[in-house]
C-alpha cells in the first residue's frame, strides 16, 4: 500500500471555550496523486482540519502525519508549510504586500531564494496562471476574481507537493471559476478541495469526502445534494 | 478604492529622485535638531533649508500651505495659552490677562519650530512612498520591528477604514441616524467595539497566512536603492548646513 501524503490519526479538537469537540478521534488520508473533494455543513470542521494539517491549529489528541512523518511541534510545522500550499477563503487574508510582484515573490523569498531567483519564479508562476502584466498592480485594488487567482499564484509560487484550498470559488464569477477549473486540471500536484460547489467539484476531483466529527466517509463522486 | 493619499509621493523632481535612504537620514538629523534648537538664528537657517528642499520638491504650493494650515490650527491655541501664562516682563494687556515677552518669544519659538520641522519632513519624507520609506529603514538597519510597525500600520490602515465603511453602512441602511441619544452613543460603542474585533481577527488570518508561506519574522525585500553621485552631494550639502545651524545654535547667544 502506498503512503499516504496526509494522515490524520485520532486527532481530536475542540476549539477553546467550544461545548462540543469538532473532532473526536477523528481519522484522514489522502494518498498521493489524489485530487479529494472536502463536503460537509458550515461548521463540520473542513477549514479547522486544513489548518491541522498546516499547524495553525494544534489537535489535543492524535497524530499529524505528512510525508509519512509525524509532526507536532512548530519547528517540524515549518518544514510542513514549505511543501504543502494552503489557499485561504478570504483572499484579503493572503494578499498583503502593496504589488502583486512582491506578494508572489514573498514565499520564495521566505525559502530563501535570491531576490532575482523569487522575481523569476514569480513571473514564471504569474505567466502560468495567465496572470502576466500584473506584476505591478496593487492587491488591494484588484477584483474579487483577480485577488482569488493571485493569491493561488502566491501559493503556487513555493512550489508545493500538495495544494489545499479553502472554498476558492466564493464569490467568483463564472468565467474566473472556469479558469480557475483549468488551472487546476493542469496542475501536477494533489490537492484537497473544500466546497460547497457541487458542479466545480465535479469538474476537479474524483472523489469526495464527507466529514463528519469522527469520520470521513469518502464517496466517489460527489453527493449531490447532500449537505452541499 | 484607496482612502488614503499620498499626493507627495509621486513627481520626477530632484528631491523624489534621490535616494530615500539619504533622505531618511537628514529627516532625522534635522528634525531633532529644530526640536531641541533655542535659538531663533538656528530655527530661521533650519527653515530656510526646508524651504529650500520643499522648492528642489516642486510639491504644489497650496497642497503645502493646506497641511500648514492643519498643522497650525493646532497651534492657535497656544497662542491663547502660552503668552498669558508664561513669567515674565509684561508686554500687552488685553483686559485682566497680561502677555509676557518671554511667553511671546517662547510661543513664536514653538510656532517656527512645529513649521520648520513640517516643511522639512513634507519635503524629505512625504515625497517617497511609505512602503519605499520602510525598505529605506530597513536596509539603514533600523530594527526591524519598528519597519514592520510602520510597513503594516500603513498596510491595514486601508482594511480598517474599509471595514468602518462597510460597518457604519450597515448600520446606514438599517435607518440610523445619529442624534445625541443613548441609542446613538451605544450604536458607536458597538461599532468601535466590533471594528476593534474584526481588525483582530483579520490581523490574526493575515498572520496565518503569511506563516504559511513561511514567515518566520524577517522581510525580504525586492526593492534595492542604488546611491548615485547626486545622493552624495545632497548628503553632504545638507549635513554641512546642518552643521552650521548646530555651530550657530551653540554659539547663537553670543552671535545675537
């Protein structure tokens, strides 16, 4: 069998002051080369579980496993974020430099690449995404579309083994989604998708999993209709 | 959308050419010297090199005087307090208060200092763009915290007022109307309160992601200055002056 990517085991979490855990013993794969759907209800913890995995949140029980390592504390979370990308729901969240050149320069540089090498790459992802004479515009005076795509080419930018996006079709129109669909059929990466878009899933990912507080029940196409 | 301008960062002139770093560094000096300057030889020669610099700047004429006259209303004030208040020899009588001569002096003194050190830093450090002015700190190896205050205080500034809008229309297009009232005083303490809410919440997503792309509490900057030969002369031309204000400060009481 191969190994898993990802591996969530027995994690459970309760945010503090919650009532009820958002996870009890709760347990997760995915296994390399698999695009996954993520559905469930708001609050089911499908965002909560992206940020396990990427450590911004820490589980009071169980294991985060990545790349067949476990990781636990800061230190190994840190070699975790440099291969595995994280595309926030709110793109006002991801994009903070004044141009969109050094908001995609910024992860390469963070890897510790020359400034020349991150500008490079920079470029090289922008043109990829079809995002080319941007490099100087303003992030915050870009549109909702615009910002959703270059906040994906700031993640892509470092290059990740594993993508995970945070609901990246909200609010995005049906031509940005319809790139958005193609740049990801293009990608040569895993990724995990959370989605309340049935019709997007369909056209991104083979299989979808339903979470729920202790389980993930995977089905292989998306459920239409439930709980979506 | 951008609410906040920077009408003086943008031009081709002289002073928006020069290196910011050199800038910063006159800025500096030289407002710390008005500030602590006494004499009135020293802040008229300060002066005369802001106005200097603020013509090398072509800034516009009235934007300038606009943000003197911001600057100055504070000051009127002083002019209400300071003369009747100070000891010493009495100058004018306007019914039961007394000026002083001493108090005029010192509230003149006041007055050319705040406009001398306005003028300087409007010419110096208003022409470059804020987040150029942060590179600048940071590559004169200024702490790094004090660059990232100043670089993300610029930078969410904008998401906060964004935020005062969309909150304070919400609250527009459910009928409210500010009276003086409870209501209303409420109303405003709810929406300080939340803005002070959201702005920590976004500051904290903003964090995480910037963690996620591998932030660990250094910025790394696209951005480098290259120092010509025209930096060279300015530095030198206004540390010099600046030398002669200081010499001029030291010995202005036996000058005068």
């Amino acid at each position: 069998m191969t190994e898993p990517l990802i591996e969530l085991r027995d994690i459970t979490f309760t945010y503090p002051g919650a009532a009820r855990p958002v996870f009890q013993d709760f347990n997760f794969q995915l296994l390399p080369g698999k695009h996954l759907g993520l559905v469930g209800p708001n609050g089911s913890g499908k965002t909560t579980m992206l940020h396990l995995i990427m450590g911004l949140l820490r589980p009071q029980a169980g294991k985060v496993v990545i790349f067949g390592r476990e990781v636990s504390k800061e230190r190994n979370f840190v070699e975790v974020r440099r291969q595995v990308g994280l595309l926030f729901q709110n793109a006002d969240d991801q994009l903070f430099c004044p141009t969109v050149l050094e908001d995609v320069a910024f992860g390469p540089l963070n890897q510790g690449k020359s400034p020349a090498e991150a500008v490079g790459i920079a470029r090289m992802t922008m043109l990829q995404l079809g995002l080319e004479g941007f490099e100087d515009r303003v992030t915050y005076k870009l549109s909702g579309g615009e910002k959703k795509l270059v906040s994906l080419a700031t993640v892509l930018a470092m290059q990740p083994k594993i993508l995970l996006l945070d609901e990246p079709t909200t609010g995005l129109d049906d031509q940005t989604r319809r790139r958005l669909i193609r740049i990801l059929k293009d990608l040569e990466i895993s990724y995990l998708i959370v989605s309340h878009e049935h019709e997007f899933l369909e056209h991104t990912v083979k299989e979808c999993c339903h979470v729920h507080s202790t389980f993930c029940e995977t089905l292989p196409i998306p459920p239409r209709g439930v709980g979506l | 959308m951008s609410p906040i301008q920077e009408p003086f960062s943008e031009g081709g002139s002289l002073l928006h050419r020069l290196d910011p770093r050199g800038k910063v560094v006159v800025a500096a000096l030289f407002s710390v010297l008005m500030a602590v300057a006494t004499s009135f030889v020293t802040l008229l020669g300060g002066l005369a090199l802001a106005l200097i610099w603020l013509a090398l700047g072509r800034l516009g004429l009235k934007k300038a005087l606009g943000r003197l006259l911001l600057v100055n209303s504070f000051i009127v004030f002083l002019w209400f307090v300071l003369p009747f208040t100070y000891p010493g020899e009495s100058l004018v009588k306007v019914g039961p208060l007394t000026a002083s001569r001493e108090g005029i002096a010192f509230t003149g003194l006041i007055t050319l200092k705040s406009n001398t050190i306005i003028i300087g830093l409007m010419a110096l450090v208003a022409t470059a763009p804020v987040v150029t002015l942060g590179q600048a700190m940071h590559s004169l190896r200024l702490p790094d915290k004090l660059c990232h205050l100043l670089l993300f205080t610029y930078r969410y500034l904008h998401v906060f007022e964004l935020e005062y809008q969309r909150l304070s229309q919400a609250m527009k297009i459910r009928g409210f109307q500010p009276r003086t009232n409870i209501h209303t005083y409420r109303s405003y303490a709810y929406l300080a309160a939340m803005l002070l809410v959201r702005s920590y919440d976004r500051a904290d997503r903003v964090f995480q992601a910037m963690v996620c792309r591998g932030f660990h509490g250094v910025f790394y900057s696209l951005k480098t200055f290259s120092w010509q030969r025209r930096d060279s002369v300015f530095l030198a031309v206004s540390l010099l002056t600046l030398a002669l204000c200081l010499y001029m400060e030291i010995e202005g009481a036996n000058l005068l």
